[in-house]
C-alpha cells in the first residue's frame, strides 16, 4: 500500500489525493496466456478524507465521465471487507460491479497499523485495465481508445497504434516466471530477514517514511514465497506477526513525526450536526407511522439482522411509551430499512402511578409540618404536600405514598426523543464510522420519519430526519418526496423498489425458474436456501437477465462451473430437468431498469474469463499425476516445528493404520493408506492454488481421471470434510479414517509445538479440526478411545507431546464434544454425566447422552430417576471415606437378611453391567471389571433397576457403621461396589435431582 495512502489516513489531517499507481501480484503471475489475469496491473487510487458525505455518488459521476452509461449498465456494490493482516488494517466497503465484473475497491478505512483512525477515510481503488476492456468490449471510445472488442488484455489499446500486449506481454512472461519458478526460496527468506532488520534500524533513527519502504519490501518478499508454494500456515502467521508489529511501530513513529511538526495540513474539522427541534403540528386521529433508514448498500445478512432486530424492538419501544397501535412491518432492502405502523396513536395513554416518597418519620418534623426531604419528593413529582398520605409497608414502617399523573404526550414528540437511541441500540457483526462517533453497519445518509403528513425531525449519525427518500441511483429523479406515511410504499413502489423482503425473493424465485424454463432447463431447489437469501437482499428493484456460455465449457468440472457461477459471480446455474448436468445457461438478476442486452453480453464476458481461467488451471493440471504434485507439498511450510505440508501427508499416511486397528474399521486400511498418500495433493494443483475451497473436491477429480479407484477417490474428498458448519460429513471407511488422521495429526502436533489456540485467537483452526473429528466420528459411530489415539499422533510428531500436553489436547477435545452435544439439543447435564466417564469415545458419549436424555424425560417416574434415588444413599455414605482396595464382602459376616438379598441384587445387576470380574474369597469383585463394551443407559437401568427396593430395605434394618470393625469393612465393601456400578457408563453426580 503506498505511503500516500497507509501513512496519511493516520492522524486527524484532512488528506484528499488522486494517482496511478502499478500493482504488482506475484500469484496472479499466468506468463501472459490468461486473458484476465496478469501479475502486474495499474490502479487509480483515490483518498477522500474526511468523507464528503456522497463519495458513491463521485465515484458514479466519475464512470460516467469516462463514458459508462450507469443507466443501461448493472453497477452494482457488493460487500467486500477489506482486510490487510500484513499492515494491521482493514475497513468495510464493497467490491464494485459493472455488469458482473469487478472494476473498482470501494472501502471506508477504520485503522492502519493497528490504530483506530480519528477520520475515517474513504479508499476508491479503480482496476484501470479491466475498465478499459469494458469500455472497448462495449464499443465505448474514451480518448485513449479507438477499438472495441478486447477480449484478452494483450487486445487493450494502448495508445492509437500500440496494444497492451505490445507493450507489457514480454515484462509479464519473463516476471512470471521469476516470480513462480526461479525467484530463489531460501534467498527471499535471507531478505526477508535483511529487510526487517533495515526497518528495525530506521525506527531507531526516528524515520518512518524509510522504515515503512523497507515494511513493503518485506511484504513484497513474503508475496514471491507464497507465489512460489513455499508459505505454510504456521510460517505465515509468523510472517504476518512481524509485519504487523512493523507496521503499528511505524505508524506510531509516523503519528508522533507529525504531531511533532504542528499538523502542517491542518485538522479534520468537526463534522456539522443538524440542531435538535420539535415537530411542528401533528395528527389528532390514529395514523400510520413510516422511519425509513436510507443508507450505502448493506451487506445482505446485515439486511436480515436488522429486520429482525427492528421486528422487535419497536413493538417494545412502543409498548414503553404507552403508544396504542395496530399492526407493525418491517421491511428492508440493501438501501434502506423501513418500520411500518399502522394506526399508531396520535398521544400517549394517561399514566397514574403510586409513588413511594421517604419514610413517614423523616417527611415530617416534630410539629408535623413536611421537611424539605417531603417538599424535594412532591417538586420532583409534580403533586402537593396535601395529596400525599402516608401508608405502612409490609414491615409496618411508615412512608409518604402519592398518586403521580402522567398526562400522554404527543407520539410525534415523544418518538422524536426516543428514536435516536434505537438507531444506536442496532448491532451488526461489524460496524463501522464514517464521520463523527456514529456507528452503523454502512454509512447512513438519509433518514424519513412521519407520522400521518407531520415530520419526526429527529437527528442521528449527523443528518435529521425528514420527508425525502431517495430512489434507483440511475432514475430519472433519484429523490422524491413523500407526501405523508400513508403514501411512502407508493412512493418507492413509482420508484420500481420493491421494499418487502419476502415480495422481491418471490418475484426473483418466479424471475430466475421462468428463464431457465425458456431454455429448457431448471433451478434447483437447492439455490432457494442462501443463494436466492443473498441475492434477494443485493438489489431493491430485481431484473432477471438470462444469459449463455459456450457449451465447451461443460467439458470442466461441474463443481468448477457451479463454484464459479454462485459463489464467485452469485448466478443461477440452469441444469438439465431431473439431472445433475448443466446446461450452458445462467440467470443473473440486476439491480433496477438497465439495457438487458448490454448486461446480458457484460456477464457473459465475465463468466466467460472466469472459465477460461478455470480451464487455463484445469489443462495444467492434467498434465500432472497426483503422486508427481505431491513432493511439491515439500516448499510449503506446514509448522516450523513439525515440517512441510509433505511432512504431514507422511505422518497422516503413517497414523491411518493404528486407527483402523484401534476403530475395528481395517478392512478400510488399504484403501485408506491410499487415499492418505495424496489426499494434500491436490493443494499444489493450479486449479486449487487458485480456488482454495476445491480442495479435495478436485483432489477426488484427478484422482478418477487418472485411473484409481471409486473408493481411493472418494475418501481423498472425503479426508477434507467437514469444511465448515453444515458441510457434509464422510461417511465411507476409508474417508472417516483419512479424515480423523488428518484432523489429529494437526490437534496433536500444534500442541505439541506450543500453538494450542487461546481464548481469543484460534489461528490454526484447532477448534474447527477438534469439531470435524468428533462428527466424523460421532455420525457415523466410530467408536475410538481419543487418548490412544492421541498416543499414536504423538509417537509420529518430530516434536515430543509432555504429558501436560497430552492431556490438554484430550481437555480441549472434551470441551468442544461437550459443546458440540449440548448444541445438538442434548441437556448440558446429560452431557456431562456421559462425558464423565465416556468422553474419550466421542461416539459413546454422544449416544449415552442422547439416552440419558430420553430417561430424563420420563420424568420423576422413570427409571432413571428411581435408580438415581436408589444409588445416592451407597454414593453419599461411602463419599469420602477411606474404603481400602482390599476390602471385601464377606457373607458369614452378615447378620440381616436384607443384607444377602442386597448382595444377591448387587451380583445378578454386575454379572449384566461388567464382563471381566476378578474374585477374591470366592466372591467377584464385579467393580473392578470391564464395563459391557457399548452397554446403553436402557441396558443398564433395565439391569440395576432390581437394585431399588433391596437398597430401600437395607438402610431401613441395616447399620452400616456399626462397632464391628470387620462387619463395617464387609458392609462399605459392599456399597463401594453398589455405588460403583455405573462407573464406565454415566455419573449420575452430575445429573440434576442426585
């Protein structure tokens, strides 16, 4: 990032600045053959600070000076949070469309180095050469631009008579191929130490322009070792710590440089705030009520948040301020959020209330006349001394008691105090500021509030409500004024808006079948769930745009297309009917009234590079086998401490074999073994390297092209999952095997190496990897003992695993099973009684949970809560005391008969609930055994359940600590082994009632 932008967003100087700048990208290095994609490209970065109040309309007018209709193109703003670990900065925004293609940056900066800024800066990045193929593709003629139709950028005119290509196609061949084959790995490490020890020095000398210079070289050296594969997780993090520490170091310096200077630019001024007034006038009849929040476009899930939120807090708000009203809706689009309500009040309800006031005795002095504790009471309440009486309360001590009346405000009046708070009250999972301390999802810049025709002139976030919305960006009439809140969703709806949620999805869903079905396809269902959620909520006035791409294409993975088409470009694929084919159609759905051809034929460009990007990846990587990608895993550094992703896939390989023996799934060994060999291979394929998220999905794809087998094939994808929450989980053998080993491999090995995540960061994603180990596991009932598990992860790491270590790893994957089950709907208490003695069988644990929880629901008749009562007396009385090991029941020492029947019980439950009794005086010692493997909390109720009544008899004629000393051995001995009983199934402690 240039100093013109990192350095002068710091600070409280207003900073407003223009300039071109190269972009240099080693891992978008193609060699020139991808017509999208070159390391080297040329932005125009624009700094606005402080913002101006309207930068998104700037940023249009400027589009439209370089000659983009914005009335027949589809611009769009799509959420995209800018984050830079490498600097400590990051700012929310936008990724600027025009008609499906990328061309501009558009972020709020929030901090640099690590530092919040005082005025937040708006950062507008233009993509210089994907906005001149745009323009030439459309016959657009800008100055600079004679020919139309550049479909490659080595077709981009230059100038009159020199191409693009002419000019750069020699610099990006020979820059490829430093940056992916010959740039020397150990020597850019060499600098990257140089460089920080440079930059080191210049904090020293107090120089922070040289010491940020030396910040980019480092972060422009960590880029070539990650364009040449030779970046692990662990090494990265690393790389990312030093930088950020460099960066809020000279950010620091840089801030006290200026300050030291006298702010030579000048302050940011204060933002102006509109004066606080009352409404004027207002209805006498109930009428509806409109706030509408106009704002910069909203992420789609913050739309949903703050629906949901408004949904009910304003019925509550209401409710508070004794304000009648009739229904409430509430709606919203990526502009806007709107309240409806209807018949609201024209004032509030009267309200009389007691009030208690002080004691009786310090009201009154002596002579009976009120104090000034009495008089301060009545000032502060509005009543006089005679209206008040005194009463006792329920301790009979006397107060003063008055009758408070509240005469009902005017609703205008009263909403017009109150609203400010519940605009400020609205969270989103991030927020940012724009001018002044006011903090929102996106920056608010327009707000209505009526009641009937009389305007709420409230004031929020610097602007004061009014009657004036605003409509598309590119209508005739981009503002209009609504008459009254009855004529507000006429307004819009004259405006082509469609404000409610649920009406745009419908129309889109009707929009997006109906051009799928005019070329003989489909949509499926499928695409209704987020798909369709988050394309409802990036446009307010929907236009289905049907578009084609060539059908060769078809020939690449389905799952490359579709990830491309919703994922990337958020289209519709249209499938063949009753098929998982596609055809060579999508739907997209652009935002108002544009020229469908013109954005018709913008998408299809898009989607066309993005598949010749894919294709360009996909045909590289044909020509390489699995097994010869793999010793490419030897450049990436996995963990310092634990050696390179190829160190890894070895110790995987080598882990998948005693957890085959150890989950009795060997006959799944082989194929496992196999499929653990090359399940990371496909992380140095090109395709990839480029799409992150088709890890194993393309590792399962090369692996059947070239021959191996349906089952190796599917447990190499298998080995992936889950990858995030909901995501299919494996279920073959061989796929459950990879999978766990992988997962375990990096729990036992980063904890060995000292990385187990804290309570506030979790950079390796252990708590994710802990997570999809335990659903492998538990959906598909593997049963695995955890800790010799762990025990064989740990014999393969080249670091030694303490037994600190050991078990804090079994502590960390406890906790997330515990979590895990009590998510799944299981009673926290059932989970821990099962955890208890179970938690090292995921598995296990999880299925005692779920009986524990369906005998708890059978209430205080069950089963469970008899046997519970019945056991608590052996567990209370032998807790604590000091019963020897070698203590045991004696039978010739026994005087009751309720003392044989007991024992008799005790047997006959123990021969059902242990397998591997030892005997001592001829008697078993069925404690000490085994537990049925796999015994049910059904199996074992039904087994200890002939234990109630005998117990019950026992305690009612038998003293247990009587003087005998051997009698009362023999006696403990047996409600030891009674109170013993469940051990290995659940601890009923930890159950509720116990």
């Amino acid at each position: 990032m240039n100093p013109a932008t990192f350095l002068r967003v710091l600070g409280p100087e207003p900073w407003n600045v223009c300039y071109a700048e190269p972009s240099i990208r080693p891992d978008d290095s193609r060699y020139g053959d991808n017509p999208n994609r070159v390391q080297r490209h040329t932005q125009f970065q624009v700094i606005l600070k402080p913002d101006p109040g309207n930068p998104q309309e700037l940023y249009l007018g400027s589009l439209e000076a370089l000659g983009i209709d914005t009335r027949a193109h589809d611009v769009r703003f799509v959420e995209d949070n800018w984050e830079s670990p490498v600097l400590g900065a990051w700012g929310l925004g936008w990724e600027v469309w025009l008609d499906g293609m990328e061309v501009t940056q558009f972020t709020y900066f929030q901090q640099a180095g690590g530092r919040v800024l005082e005025a937040p800066s708006v950062e507008i990045t233009y993509g210089l050469e994907r906005i001149l193929m745009a323009l030439q593709r459309f016959g657009m003629e800008p100055i600079l631009m004679a020919l139309q139709g550049a479909k490659h950028f080595k077709d981009i005119k230059y100038t009159q008579d020199v191409t693009y290509g002419e000019m750069f196609l020699q610099n990006e061949y020979e820059m490829s191929v430093y940056n992916l084959d010959e740039a020397d790995v150990e020597g850019q490490r060499k600098r990257f130490e140089l460089y920080d020890e440079e930059a080191r020095r210049m904090l020293a000398k107090r120089l922070p322009v040289p010491t940020y210079d030396h910040l980019l070289k480092l972060s422009h050296t960590f880029n070539l070792l990650d364009a040449r594969g030779a970046v692990g997780v662990t090494e990265r993090a690393n790389c990312f710590a030093t930088m950020r520490a460099l960066a809020r170091e000279v950010t620091g310096l840089w801030l006290a440089r200026r300050e030291e200077q006298g702010y030579p630019l000048g302050l940011v001024p204060a933002p102006a705030t509109p004066a606080p007034r009352q409404p004027s006038g207002g209805v006498t009849e109930p009428s509806t009520f409109v706030l509408e929040i106009g704002c910069e476009e909203l992420p789609p899930e913050d739309v949903v948040a703050a629906i949901e939120q408004l949904r009910e807090r304003v019925p509550a708000l209401l409710d508070r301020l004794r304000l009648g009203h009739g229904g409430v809706r509430v709606e919203g689009t990526p502009r806007r959020l709107a309240v409806i309500v209807h018949e609201l009040a024209p004032r509030q309800a009267n309200n009389e209330e007691k009030v208690r006031g002080p004691p009786a005795k310090v009201a009154y002095d002596a002579a009976g006349a009120p104090t000034n504790a009495l008089l301060g009471f009545c000032k502060k309440n509005g009543v006089k001394v005679e209206d008040c009486a005194c009463e006792p309360d329920a301790k009979g001590v006397e107060y003063v008691w008055a009758s408070v009346k509240e005469v009902g405000r005017p609703a205008a009046e009263v909403l017009t105090q109150e609203l400010p708070a519940m605009l400020g009250a609205l969270a989103f999972k991030k927020s940012m500021r724009w001018r002044g301390e006011a903090a929102f999802s996106r920056p608010l810049r327009w707000l209505v509030a009526m009641h009937g025709a009389t305007v709420l002139p409230f004031v929020y976030g610097g602007l004061q409500a009014g009657s004036c919305t605003r409509l598309l960006r590119n209508s005739d009439a981009p503002q209009a004024s609504v008459p009254s809140a009855d004529a507000y969703r006429q307004v819009l709806g004259g405006g082509r808006i469609t404000l409610g949620l649920e009406e745009r999805k419908a129309a889109i869903w009707a929009g997006v079948t109906e051009a799928a079905h005019s070329v003989g396809g489909v949509i499926p269902d499928s695409t209704r769930g987020d798909l369709l959620e988050e394309v409802t909520n990036l446009v307010e006035s929907p236009t289905v745009v049907l578009g084609t791409f060539t059908p060769a294409f078809l020939s690449l993975p389905r799952e490359v297309l579709v990830m491309v088409m919703r994922k990337h470009q958020r289209y519709f694929p249209v499938y063949r009917p009753q098929s998982d084919q596609l055809l060579p159609y999508f739907v997209t759905v652009a935002n108002g009234e544009v020229d469908v051809p013109t954005v018709q034929a913008g998408n299809e460009a898009v989607l066309r590079a993005r598949f010749e990007d894919a294709q360009f990846f996909y045909q590289a990587d044909l020509d390489t086998r699995l097994e010869d990608f793999r010793p490419k895993l030897s450049g990436t550094l996995f963990q310092k401490d634990l050696g390179s992703l190829l160190d890894k896939s070895l110790r995987v390989e080598q882990l998948v074999a005693p957890l085959a023996t150890a989950t009795g799934l060997t006959g799944a060994a082989e194929v496992a073994k196999q499929a653990a060999h090359l399940c990371k291979a496909d992380l140095a394929t090109h395709m990839v390297t480029e799409m992150t998220a088709l890890a194993g999905t393309m590792g399962r794809h090369y692996a059947l092209k070239e021959g191996l087998s349906q089952e190796v094939a599917e447990a190499i994808f298998e080995s992936v999952l889950p990858r995030q929450a909901g995501d299919t989980l494996p279920t073959t053998p061989a796929g459950i095997l990879v999978s766990v080993a992988d997962k375990l491999d990096s729990l036992v090995g980063l904890f060995a190496a000292g990385c187990a995540p804290t309570a506030t960061a979790d950079p390796y994603g252990l708590r994710r990897s802990a997570v999809g180990m335990l659903q492998a596991l538990i959906s598909s009932g593997t049963q695995l003992d955890l800790a010799a598990a762990v025990d064989a992860a740990a014999a393969l790491q080249p670091r030694p695993l303490s037994d600190e270590g050991r078990a804090a790893v079994l502590d960390f994957i406890e906790r997330r099973l515990e979590q895990l089950l009590v998510d799944g709907g299981d009673p926290v208490e059932a989970v821990r009684a099962a955890l208890r003695e179970r938690g090292t069988n995921p598995a296990l644990a999880a299925s005692t949970a779920h009986e524990i929880k369906d005998e708890l629901a059978a209430g205080p008749g069950g089963r469970l809560q008899a046997v519970m009562a019945a056991l608590a007396r052996p567990v209370r009385l032998t807790r604590g005391k000091q019963i020897e090991a070698g203590w045991a029941v004696d039978e010739t020492l026994m005087e009751q008969q309720e003392e044989r029947d007991l024992l008799a019980a005790y047997t006959q439950a123990a021969a059902k609930v242990r397998v591997t009794p030892l005997y001592y005086r001829a008697y078993p010692l069925w404690d000490d055994g085994e537990v049925s493997p796999g015994m049910s909390v059904h199996a074992f109720l039904e087994a200890t359940e002939g234990l109630t009544q005998p117990l019950d008899a026992y305690f009612e004629k038998v003293f247990v600590m009587c003087d005998d000393a051997e009698v009362r051995q023999s006696r403990l001995a047996l409600l030891r082994d009674v109170a013993a009983l469940p051990r290995g199934i659940l601890d009923l402690a930890e159950l509720p009632g116990f």
